[in-house]
C-alpha cells in the first residue's frame, strides 16, 4: 500500500498542493456560496434571454432550475428507497464472486511499489 | 418355355452353366490355383456370351472380297463382339498371369496354397497383434 | 466402311488436350521401365507425366466447369462406331481429382517408396503405378462402355500388382492382393456382362448412343438385368457395404503411397462410373432405377456409415482404422446417390472430391508416421504428435475434415448431403448423417488422442520435406475447400445438373445412328 | 492496397502478431500503431460494398461502409488505439490477443453488410472479450465470466435463430432496415436488446464489467454496447416502442448507481443510463435523431472510457476501488483527477463539453416530436446523470473525506492515454462541427444558443446545489460497504435455488435408474466389441469364397428387386 509515503503536503505533486484549499476549514462553505452565487446570475441571465423551447413550460423563467434541483432531491430520496429494499451484505452471492475479493494486487503497480520502498 | 425357345437360346443356357460352373469354383474351392481356374471358367463365359451373341442366322464371316465387290444381298456376321472380346481375352490372360503370379509368391510366404491354412495364419497373425498392441493401449483396442 | 474424317484442318495442341490427358501417363510407364536403372529418374519421369496430367485436366476442367461438353474422336472416327472421349463437368471434376491427388501423392511417394519397397522392384512399381492412374483417367475420360471395362482393368491389374507390392513389410500383402483380384475380377466381368446385355438390345456401345436406344425398352427384362449386372460389378468395386471386404486389407497392407492413392481416387471412380451409367446411359426417370436404390443401395448405405464406423473405432490399427472410414464415407456418397435429387447428386460429387483429399492427407500422414514409427498401429505411433508436429497437426486437419467440422471441406459435404435429405423429406436419414458423424468423432479422437496425449513411445525426427509438404498441400487444400467452396460447389451442382439432365445424346448425328436399328445384332 | 483489406481483419493479424511479438515496449507499440493505420484506413475507404464474397451460396457483404458504419468503425478503432495505450504496461498475452481479436469483431460487425457476417462477429465478440475478464484470474472473474458468456452467446444464439426465420420469409440475409412483426425480426430485435442491455436484459453489463481487468474494463466499455447501438440503428431505427425502452433505461441505472459502491459498477450502470438516451434516438428516428445517436455513441466511448481509465488508474495504484475505501485521492494524484473532472463534465453534458453537444441533439428531437413526457424523463435523467457520474465518481475517489492513501500518480502512458481522450472530450465539446461533418446526415444545428447553454446551465447547477445542500445536511446516502440486488438476483440466487431443488429430485430417480442403465449400456458396448472388435465377426478377414458369394447373394437380390417392381 502506499500509505508508508509521508503525508506532509510538501512532497506532494505542485497541482495536488494548490488543490489541497479545497480541504482547509472554510472552504467548502465558500465554494457553496460561490456556486448560490453563480445560480441567482444564471437565473437574472434567464430573465433576459429569449427563449423558444419546443414546449412552452422551457420558456417559464427558472423552469430548468427549479427542474433540476427537484430532479436531484428526486434522484437521492428514490435512491434511499431502492437502497432500502436492495441493499444485501457483500458476501450475499457467496464467497465465489468479486464483491468478495480484492482485486489481484500482482495485477496492479501497488506491489511493484512495495518492493522499491 | 416350349422346346423351341429351349433350343433357340441354347448359346445363353450354356453360358448360365459355365458361368455358374465358375463360380461356384471360386466359392467351393480352397486351393488358390483352382480359384483362379473358376474364375477363367467364369470369364470364358462371357466371352462365350459375347461370341455367340454376334453370329447372324446365315451371315457369313465378315470378310470382304478382294476386288471390293460387296454384294448387297450378302448377309455378315456381326465382327464387333468378335473383336471387343479379343481385347477382354487378353485381358482374361493377364488377369490368370497376375493371379498364378501371386500365388507363387503366396507359396513362398506361407508354404501352402490352401485357403483355410492362409487364413488360419492370418488370424493367428492378427491374434497376436492385438494381444500386443491391445495390451499396449491399456486394453481399449 | 471407314467414317469419314470429321476433321480436314490440324488440330491444335489446344484441341488434343482430352487424348493427351491419357497418353502423357500412358507413355510415361514404358518408359519409367526403360529407364528403370535409376529409381531418381523413374520417379522423376512418373512425377512429372502426373503433374502434365494434372495441368491437362485443369485446362479441361476450366473448359466444362459452366457445363456443355467437349466431345474428341479416337483417330478421327465419328461415334457411335469410333471411340469417342466426352468431357464434361462430371468427368472433368473427376480428373481433377484424380491427377490433382497422383501430382501430391508422388512426391510423398519418393521417400516412402524407398523405404518400403526393395530396390530392384522400384522401377516396375512406378511403371505400375502410372498405369492405374492412366488407367483411372481412362476410366473417367471415354465415352465409350466398353472402353470403360478396358481401362478399368488396366487400372485393375496394375493396383493388384501395387498393392502386391506392399509384401516387402508384411506377407498379407500378397493375399489381400489375391482376394482383390478375384473379386475385382469377378466385378468386372459382371459389368462387362452387362454391357454385353445392353449391346445386344441396342447394337451400340457409345455412351450416349446408348442412352437414346435404352429410352424407348426400359421394360424389357434384358436391359434390366444389364442394369442390375452393372450396378452390382461397379458396386463391387465401390465397395459398398456387403461387397466392401477385399478392401481393409488392401489398404491396410500396401504401400503408403498406394493407399493414399488409391483411397483417394479408385473408389471415386467406381462411383462415377455408377453415376454415368445410372443417369447418363440408364437415364434417372426409370421406375426400377428407384426401386434398386432406394430398396438395395440406401439401406446398405446407412448399414456402412454405422458398422464400418463402430469396427474403425476398434481397431488397434490406424491404417485399417481409416481404411474402415472409408467404408464409412463411401456410405455417405451411396446415400447422396440414392436420394435421387439434384442436392443428393451434388452432395455425391462434393464428397467425392472431399473426401479424397481428406483421406490423401490421413493416408499420408499415416505413410509418414509408419515411416518413422515403423507401424501405423496406435501403440507404436503414440506420442508422436510430439516428435513429429508438422505431419501431426496436418493429420489432425484431416481428422476434424473427416467427422465435418465447419472450416473443413468434410463439412461442407455432409452440410449439402443433410440439406439434400431435408429437401427429398427424409428427416430421419438427415439424423442418421448426423449420428454416425457423431461416431467419426469417437474414431478420430482416438487418434489424436494417441498422438498428443501419451508419453512419446520411441525418439524420431519429423518426416522428410518430401513428404511434410504434399501433407500440407493437401491439409490446406482440406481447409480452403471448407472455406472457399467456389470450384467444388460449382462443379458439383453442374455435374448433379448435368447428370440429372439425363443423356445429352451423340455429339453428332452420324449416318450410323440411323443405319443400325436397335436389337439388330443380336440376331 | 489497404482498401482491399477488411479492416477487422487488421485487428485479427494484428492479435497473431501480438502472439508473436515479445512482450514488451514492442508487442506495445504494436498495438496502438496498428488502430491508429486502421483508423486512417477507415477515414480514407470509399463508399459502398468494398468486399463481397460467395459463402455457401450466400453472398456475404464484408465491407459495407457507408455514413453510419463509418463514424461507428473510426471511433472504434480510435478507442482500440487509446485503450491499448492505456494498457502499454501490460505484459498479458492472452489480454493482449484478446483485445485486438475483441476490437475486430467489433469494427467487423459495423461493416458487416449482410446478417450472416454480423452473426459471425457477434459472437466473435462475445467469445474474444470474455478473455477481458477472465484474465482477472480470479474465481469471482471466473463465474461471473460464464454467466457473461452465457448470455452474450445466448444472444447470438437468437439473432440465428431470427436470422433463420427470417431468411426463410424474405429469402434475403440483407442488413438493412427491418420493421417488428414476424417471429424472425422479433427474435433479431431481442438479441440486440440483450446487447444493448435494454431494461431486464441489462444485468450482465454491471455484473461483468466491474470484474474485468483495469485495463480489460477500459475496452469492453467502448464495443459490445455500441455496436448493438449501431446494430439497432442501421436495423430498427423508427421503431416507436424503442423510444419507450429507451427512457426507462435513462431512468432507473440512475437510482442503483446512486448507491452503489463499486465505482466501476456505478460507471457501468451509468453507461446503462447513457446507453438509454442513444435508443431514444433510434427510436425517434428521424435524421437528426440518428445523427444524434451516433454523435452521442462517439463523444459517449470517449468520455466513459476516459472515466473507467481514471477510475482504473487508481486501482492501479491503490488495488482499491469502492467508494467507501477511496477518498482524498486527489493529493497524490492530481493529473488523474483532473482528467476524472473533465470526463465528468463531459458526461454531465456541461457545455463546453463533448456530452453537450451530442445529447442535445437527442433531446431537441425528442421534444421536436412531441415525446413529451420522454422528453421530461431524459431532462431528469440529465440531472441523474451529474448526481452519479458527475459528481459521485470524482468526489467520492478524489476529494471527500481522506482515506489516507498516498499512491504515486498514474504511470506515464495512462496519463498520455487519459490526456489525449480528455483533450478530445473538451476539443469536440469546443468545436461542435468537427464532429457534426462525420456524422450520417447533414446536421443543422447549433449547440452553443443562449437559451439552451443557460438552460442547461440552470439545470446542472441547481443540480449540484441540491447536492450541496443535501451533503451539507447529511442526507446524501452515505457510501458504505453493501451490494444491492438487481434483476441479476433471478439468475444468480433464484434460479439456483429452484435448480437445486429439481437436482435433487432428479437425482433421486436417476439412481434408481442409473444402474439399470449402466449394465445396459455395458452390455452393449460389449456386444459391439465382440462382433465389430478387431477379432469381431464383422471385421475379421473373410475367406475369398464368402466374398463372392455374397456378390451372388446381392446380384440375386438387386435382381429380384428389379423385376418383381
């Protein structure tokens, strides 16, 4: 595995560094303010276009919107019903089936790497 | 079947006879040589058959005169059977030739021309291969 | 009374071709024995004379392929009275194969002659040899019926000697040929008894001229019995199933080289000769014609797909093994036959071009093996697969071509001959075909099984190139005909056409036609 | 001279040469330089019938390259050569023939004309991809290997048996456009239903992909689908009840993705949903629609292969790839999951992404025929797709909570691999009409209105402000250690069970009754040893008198025949 590495940022790759602000307290909030920002522009920008949708409701202001965030919350609650119903252990196929088994470790580069360190 | 129709195909009767003559040689007998000789019985036959086959009542042999003078009212024999079993003739000899051939070299191999006693060597020969070759493949042969 | 001469202008080299055909082998076999001293020139002088041969019958082929047919006069003498060679695609398919088999077989020959056959003999064999093969092509070629008998046993004699030949390894040799020639003998007269019937209802002897004086007398009892002499003599040497016993032990005891030779072409041939008389003299439509083979050929037929079949797969010997699916598979052209149909017909003709290359391929192999092993029996061939990849694998080829499976020209055979029983109705005989393939399965695996996966029995090298190339000439050809089915097909179903069109009578209306009324010799 | 051969036929001597080729850089090289001369070989062939041959009668239609099978047989080729550079590190003979003979049959179905070489290349690629699996080397891989291969032969069984019937109706094995009716085209339309993994049928797509190799799963997502795709085009286009079919598709993978803990398993069920918008397109069948279809069937194994390549890449290096074990990736791997992003985006159909300008197609027919309510569907499956693909796959590897896991970035190829397919998800994405000229019919179309960019804008963000929103609150499903049931419980647990049972039942009576058999059958063989046996009385050597008389015995007989009939 490759957990032996030091996880102080300073080895990390340049690109990896600068994308580790994601991870400091606070900015997850920001980058959710950041994004209901940029949602009531594009719902001001809705306000000005023309629009000729081949239904009428695709020209109601905010119709795409309003769609999508129902569809989403529509999306994770049905999930959580499905998972309700469907979910099983991961042994319920038997021992003879690949939910049970790792994937063959001689088949990746995480051997390889173990044997250089 | 009157006595006329007796007499009519008397050269067919003939050839049934010698055919079946040859024949029942080449069934009954054990000595090879004998066998071959049936079977030149059996050919002869058919050149008997073929022979008599070409005869035309009151044809005369199909030789022309010198001076080519035909006379259409001359009836002739029919030459052509004549000839097709010169050829089976020959072919007859060659087949007697090959066969007395072989026997002599059977005698050589085996020290007898009798049919039974080849064939009790012979199945004595194939006895032995299977014992071994049987034995070999685990006696699934 | 001499015909008159058809032709005034010469004829082209172009236009000898069919009498070429024959005399190239012909003339090669006295001189082989010439020459005999040294057997490097005797082989030589026998190769090239079959390669000739072989590129005769392909200009022949290509000539005929879409049908129609050429018809050569013997020294310019008009049919019915001269003996005339006619060529069509039946025959023409048939020489093909023939050559085509002889030109593989020789070079294979070489080596596997040395080996078996003692020096001094060697000479007088391939003198022998070339003269069945002409002989064979003889057969195949004319026209004439009673030229038929004259080459089949010049063929006939020279095989006795050949197979004759085969008593330097092992004495049976001598007898098999012994039995052979009094059976061949035997079939041969009654044929020629036949023709002999048929000439004196009809005065004529040219195939075709034939076939116009047998159509108006099909209920007279003579001309039937002529029908059942001839079926019965050529049957013998078929060797459909009852009659089939001289042949396990020809060819398990000649040569090598004889065998798959004669495997390969002499029964083919027999079947053609069937074939031209059943439908081209005797023509299809006649009731008792019916009766003979569905009542007599047919249920022999199957009788041979599944007995020969069950004795092949308990044989302890890999030579007579095949010799026994011969038996077998010449079950499978009968039964084509005996469908009486255009598919059935083709499927006969497809076979019999099939199944003499696949059997070319195993025969040789098995030439290959004994030379090696020193015997084809399966205890001394055991693991050879090992030692000898190259003649193995081509064996294995041969193997999968003979039980039919897809790729191989085998399955292209039985894949016309099941679909010919579904269109005549008969399903159970399609199942039958099926079954008894099913049997080749067993045969064959016990081969490959023997080959592949035993310890070797003994340390041997992979047969000469002599011989590994013609194998794979044929085990491609084998594999290219299962895939590419344009010659075969085509030429089969023109056959199965031209056969099933009946008679196409005299090439030209002669003044002899008219001259002689029928039943006019005979008294 | 490259016209005259059939591309698959590249594909199968360039899998002979991979057996022949020694491992390594070589046998590597090899296999991406010959994809991309194929490819070329593709872009450049003329129209029309490039390969007849005479098969048995039937005239076989080799190279039938028109339009449609074009853009299908160019990106096929084109992800030959991307999947086998992703794989440059492989040093596995039977993946490395596999693929390529896989590959093959592919492109040689697209190009098949007739449906006698379809069937054959339809099983050519059930039979070559299952060794993607199967190389696994694993016993789960193993079985769920068979019950792959059962079913995808089992559909080439079928569309025989329909190719049959339906050659027995026409007389004719042409390819082309059929319309649902007989019994035969019923039974064609089935079999590519099943490898098209229509709803029902659609199990053996996320048992088995998810069981192949890293790089396996990487060239089985591109062909087997996609070629039933174009197989459904060229064969049912306009075929109305497809379009239903072809919503519920888009609709329910969304729901099992969502929960599901396999990543490769989410991406399959997502290609599921994808798969769904391109049958709707058939279904709908207009030009557009189909030119819809195709553009989404390209930009579709672009994106999705670059998402199972980035997925692979961690697997790769972290042998891990279930949503509950990953996290925090991004770190160490920043390339990756920058490429993971830009095939999200893509399949989100972000604009400026290659989704965007292809499912638009799709949708605008949809509505334009007055599917209204599909249309619905498909929008709220657009949504779906970012709560899954979008968002889930990157932010659950790469980002979330940290796993703690510090893996190397992928190897260099892979990245060459997944940079080259994320420059073209982004490049078709930008440039609408690169793709729009290859695609079957003329396009008049124009992605990049404001309407539609802000529409779709609106949607994806208040999608994935939902998203935030739920997270935040905690009521986004949480990922753990799970497995949920699908249609696949039939065939993997209920079936068995009832099997089990009859094969008890069964082999009660077939004691009772074996043994009586067996003494039969021994008896039997026995009785054809002693009479056909090397010494058996049917093949022993007859004396030369026995022999003619039988040719008496058979003369009397043919003779009696004769003249008694």
């Amino acid at each position: 595995m490759s957990d032996h590495r030091p996880a102080t940022d300073d080895d990390l790759p340049a690109l990896g560094r600068l994308l580790t602000w994601v991870d400091r307290p606070g900015s997850g909030t920001k980058l959710f303010r950041a994004l209901g920002g940029f949602c009531a522009a594009l719902l001001v920008i809705d306000l000005l276009i023309s629009k000729h949708g081949h239904f009428h409701i695709e020209d109601v202001w905010a119709f795409y919107g309003v769609y999508g965030f129902l569809s989403f919350v529509c999306v994770i609650y049905g999930a959580k019903t499905l998972r309700f119903f469907a979910k099983r252990n991961e042994d319920y196929y038997g021992a003879q089936a690949i939910d049970r088994e790792d994937y063959p470790l001689d088949q990746t580069g995480v051997t390889k790497e173990a044997d250089d360190a | 079947m009157d006595w006329s129709f007796f007499v009519g195909h008397v050269n067919y009767w003939l050839f049934v006879v010698l055919m079946m003559t040859g024949l029942y040689v080449v069934v009954a007998k054990g000595n090879l040589v004998k066998k071959i000789v049936g079977l030149n019985m059996f050919q002869t036959a058919v050149f008997m058959l073929y022979i008599s086959m070409g005869k035309v009542h009151g044809g005369t042999a199909p030789i022309f005169p010198t001076d080519m003078k035909i006379d259409p009212a001359t009836v002739y024999t029919n030459p052509l059977p004549h000839v097709l079993i010169l050829t089976a003739i020959v072919v007859g000899i060659a087949t007697t030739a090959l066969g007395l051939a072989l026997v002599v070299r059977i005698r050589e191999e085996y020290g007898t021309i009798e049919e039974d006693e080849i064939l009790e060597i012979e199945q004595d020969m194939a006895s032995e291969e299977n014992r071994i070759h049987g034995q070999a493949m685990g006696g699934r042969a | 009374m001499a015909t008159e001469s058809v032709h005034d202008v010469a004829l082209t080299l172009h236009d000898q071709l069919p009498i070429l055909q024959l005399v190239v082998p012909f003339l090669a076999a006295p001189l082989v024995m010439v020459v005999g001293a040294g057997r490097g020139v005797a082989w030589l002088i026998a190769f090239l004379a079959s390669l000739a041969a072989f590129a005769i019958s392909a200009l022949l082929l290509a000539q005929v392929i879409d049908g129609g047919f050429l018809s050569y006069q013997i020294g310019g003498w008009a049919p019915p009275l001269g003996i005339e060679y006619r060529i069509d695609a039946v025959n023409a398919f048939l020489l093909f194969l023939i050559s085509g088999v002889s030109t593989l077989v020789l070079p294979f020959a070489y080596e596997s002659v040395k080996a078996e056959i003692a020096e001094r003999n060697q000479a007088l064999f391939y003198t022998c040899y070339l003269l069945c093969f002409a002989g064979l092509l003889g057969v195949t070629i004319t026209g004439d019926a009673f030229n038929v008998f004259v080459f089949l046993e010049i063929s006939s004699l020279s095989t006795y000697a050949i197979i004759a030949a085969g008593a330097d390894r092992d004495r049976r040799a001598l007898t098999a040929a012994y039995d052979y020639l009094v059976m061949g003998t035997i079939g041969a007269t009654f044929f020629v008894i036949g023709l002999g019937l048929l000439y004196m209802m009809t005065g004529t002897l040219n195939m075709g001229d034939l076939a116009d004086r047998i159509a108006p007398q099909t209920d007279n009892r003579t001309i039937q019995a002529a029908f059942a002499f001839i079926v019965v003599g050529m049957g013998l040497k078929i060797a459909i199933y009852p009659l089939h016993l001289w042949l396990p032990n020809a060819y398990t005891y000649a040569p090598s080289a004889v065998t798959a030779f004669l495997a390969a072409t002499a029964t083919k041939v027999a079947v053609y000769v069937l074939l031209r008389f059943s439908f081209s003299v005797f023509s299809p439509g006649f009731a008792f014609e019916n009766y003979t083979y569905e009542l007599i050929i047919l249920p022999f037929a199957i009788l041979a797909m599944f007995a020969a079949s069950f004795i092949a797969i308990f044989q302890t010997d890999l030579k007579r093994m095949l010799a026994y699916s011969s038996i077998a598979q010449i079950g499978y052209m009968l039964l084509g036959l005996s469908l009486m149909n255009a598919s059935g017909l083709a499927a006969t003709m497809v076979h019999l071009f099939n199944h003499g290359i696949t059997k070319a391929v195993l025969f040789m192999g098995v030439g290959a093996l004994t030379l090696r092993a020193g015997s084809s029996f399966y205890a001394s061939i055991r693991g050879m697969g090992r030692a000898m990849p190259l003649t193995a694998a081509a064996m294995v080829v041969g193997g999968l071509s003979l039980i039919g499976v897809p790729g191989t020209a085998g399955f292209i055979s039985k894949w016309v001959l099941v679909q010919a029983a579904f269109e005549k109705g008969w399903w159970p005989v399609a199942f039958l075909i099926v079954l008894s393939s099913l049997l080749a399965v067993v045969y064959v695996w016990r081969f490959v099984e023997t080959l592949y996966l035993h310890e070797p029995a003994r340390d041997a090298a992979e047969a000469p190139l002599t011989m590994v190339v013609p194998i794979w000439i044929t085990a491609l050809a084998c594999v290219w005909f299962g895939i590419n089915t344009d010659i075969t097909m085509t030429a089969a179903n023109t056959a199965a056409e031209t056969l099933l069109s009946g008679s196409t009578g005299l090439a030209e209306p002669s003044p002899w036609t008219s001259a002689l009324p029928a039943g006019e010799a005979s008294h | 001279m490259l016209e005259s051969i059939p591309t698959a036929f590249l594909f199968f001597a360039m899998g002979l040469l991979a057996m022949a080729v020694p491992k390594g850089a070589a046998r590597s090289a090899l296999l991406v330089v010959i994809p991309l001369i194929a490819a070329w070989q593709v872009w450049t062939l003329p129209e029309g019938n490039l390969a007849p041959v005479t098969f048995f009668g039937l005239d076989l239609e080799l190279m039938r390259v028109d339009r449609l099978s074009r853009v299908f047989g160019l990106i096929f080729c084109l992800i030959a050569a991307l999947g086998n550079l992703y794989a440059w590190h492989l040093k596995d003979t039977v993946q490395q023939v596999a693929a390529p003979l896989y590959a093959g049959s592919a492109i040689g179905a697209v190009f098949a004309g007739d449906l006698v070489t379809l069937f054959f290349y339809w099983e050519g690629t059930a039979i070559a991809s299952v060794f993607l699996i199967w190389a696994r080397r694993t016993l789960g891989a193993y079985n769920t290997g068979l019950r792959y291969l059962i079913i995808q032969v089992g559909s080439g069984v079928i569309l025989m048996a329909g190719i049959a019937l339906l050659y027995a109706e026409t007389g004719s094995i042409a390819f082309d456009r059929m319309t649902l009716g007989s019994l035969g085209t019923w039974c064609i339309f089935f079999a590519f239903g099943i490898k098209c993994a229509f709803p029902l049928l659609h199990n053996w797509l996320q048992d088995a992909y998810p069981a192949a190799t890293i790089t396996g799963t990487v060239v089985l997502s591109a062909f087997t689908t996609k070629l039933a795709v174009y197989a459904l085009a060229r064969g049912f286009a306009g075929t109305e009840i497809l379009i239903y079919i072809g919503a519920i598709m888009t609709l329910f993978p969304i729901f099992f993705a969502e929960i599901e803990n396999d990543m490769r398993r989410v991406l399959s069920y997502s290609l599921n949903n994808q798969l769904g918008f391109m049958v709707v397109g058939i279904g709908v069948g207009s030009e557009m629609a189909l030119n819809g279809t195709a553009a989404h069937a390209f930009v579709h194994i672009l994106y999705k292969a670059l998402l199972f390549m980035s997925v692979g890449a961690v697997l790769y290096r972290t042998g891990k790839v279930k949503a509950s074990e990953l996290g925090g990736l991004y770190r160490t791997m920043p390339l990756t999951a920058t490429f993971c992003l830009v095939g999200a985006a893509s399949i989100s159909a972000f604009p400026l992404f290659s989704g965007f300008i292809a499912k638009a197609l799709i949708l605008d027919q949809a509505a334009a025929h007055h599917h209204a309510i599909v249309w619905g569907a498909l929008v709220f499956a657009s949504a779906g797709v970012l709560s899954h693909s979008g968002i889930k796959i990157p932010f659950f590897t790469f980002f979330a909570h940290d796993s703690g896991m510090r893996p190397k970035e992928a190897p260099t190829h892979m990245l060459i691999a997944m940079g080259i397919t994320a420059f073209l998800c982004i490049f078709i994405g930008v440039f609408p009409g690169t793709l729009y000229a290859i695609l079957p019919y003329e396009v008049d179309y124009h992605p990049y209105t404001a309407a539609h960019v802000v529409g779709q804008l609106l949607l994806l963000c208040f999608a994935l402000l939902a998203f935030g929103v739920l997270y935040r609150t905690g009521r986004h499903p949480a990922e753990i250690r799970c497995i949920n049931v699908d249609s696949d419980v039939i065939y993997r647990k209920a079936a068995p069970s009832v099997v089990h049972i009859a094969a008890r039942a069964i082999s009660a009576i077939w004691q009772a009754h074996a043994g009586f058999w067996m003494r039969k059958t021994d008896l039997v063989l026995r009785g054809l040893y002693a009479s056909h046996g090397p010494e058996g009385r049917m093949a022993r050597v007859w004396p030369t008198g026995a022999m003619v008389l039988w040719i008496a015995i058979l003369l009397g007989v043919t003779l009696a025949v004769i003249f008694v009939t």
